[in-house]
C-alpha cells in the first residue's frame, strides 16, 4: 500500500467523524416536560354500615304481683287500673242506675302483659262503652306481674257511669 492510499483512509476516516460530529452537533435534545401527575390514589367506598334495627321495647312490669289465687290477683290489676286512669275513676257511691255494668275476663301472661279478654256480661246496649274498656284494659298493661302463677285469668265487674267514668266492682265505693 502507498503511503498517499493510508493517508486518504485516514482522511476519509476523519471527514467522516467530522461530518458525524457536525450532524451531532446540530442535533439538540430539548428536554420533555415531566410527566403529568399520577392522580391522587382514590379511597375505596366504605364499607356499608351494617346497622342492626332497634329493639322492640318489651313493657317491663313496673311491680309484681305476689297473689296466689285469682281472687287475690283481682285486687292488685284493679290497683293498678285506677292507677293508671285516676281522673277516669268515679270518686264517692255510683248513683242507684247506672249508664252500663259489664263482666269482663282478661287472662295476663306471667310478664303481665294481656293475652285475652272476653265478656261475660257484656253491655251490649253500649257498644262504645265496651270498646273502650277493652281500650283501657289493653293500654294499662304491663299490670303486675303474677309471679308465684306464672299467669292468671281474673274476672272483675266494671260499672260505668253516663260521664264515661267508671268503678271497678274489687274497689267500688258502692251505690247510693
């Protein structure tokens, strides 16, 4: 090989890196934006809310009844009867005609809560005065709780005035 041949190699190898060179040289790299972001990690939804419904109140008996006999059980409901109705219970002797007289059974259960009632004598001429005091009894319950029987059925005479007022025959004040 001549020296001029190696010489142009060389130089062909050099113009070529130059041009190499220059073409680099007029590239420009701009930087990228950085990227977006990433979005805030989203919380799960949480987990429903598993609420037990509310407890049904069960009426608790405010005494119990310490009665033996149905007889002695009549006392304390009729007690409690005009304790829960005081500005509905007639005060002093019935007057001689009475507007209603009805003999009511009502069976109570060991927590003192109704379970039935049936007539005996029912007022039938006053239709009102029945319902309503199947209302009264119903709406005076828990009445005592008849512990020493488990349960009871009681049977206790209501007489009922023209004003809607009322005695119990267990407690009456009698009649003129």
């Amino acid at each position: 090989m001549n020296i001029f041949a190696s010489l142009r190699s060389k130089q062909v190898s050099l113009r070529l890196m130059a041009g190499m060179a220059a073409i680099l040289a007029g590239c420009t790299s701009t930087p990228l934006p950085p990227p977006p972001p990433l979005p805030a990690p989203v919380a799960p939804p949480p987990a429903p809310l598993v609420v037990a419904p509310p407890p049904v109140p069960v009426p608790v008996p405010t005494y119990v009844s310490s009665a033996v006999t149905p007889r002695a059980y009549r006392l304390d409901a009729a007690s409690h009867l005009y304790e829960r109705n005081v500005k509905r219970v007639y005060r002093g002797k019935m007057p001689p005609l009475l507007y209603a007289v009805g003999v009511l059974q009502i069976e109570v259960d060991g927590m003192g809560l109704v379970t039935s009632t049936s007539w005996m004598r029912a007022p039938s001429h006053a239709p009102e005065v029945m319902a309503e005091i199947e209302r009264t009894v119903r709406l005076a319950a828990p009445y005592p709780a008849p512990v020493r029987m488990g349960r009871v059925t009681y049977t206790d005479t209501w007489l009922w005035h023209k004003s809607g007022l009322f005695q119990l025959d267990t407690l009456t004040e009698g009649q003129l």
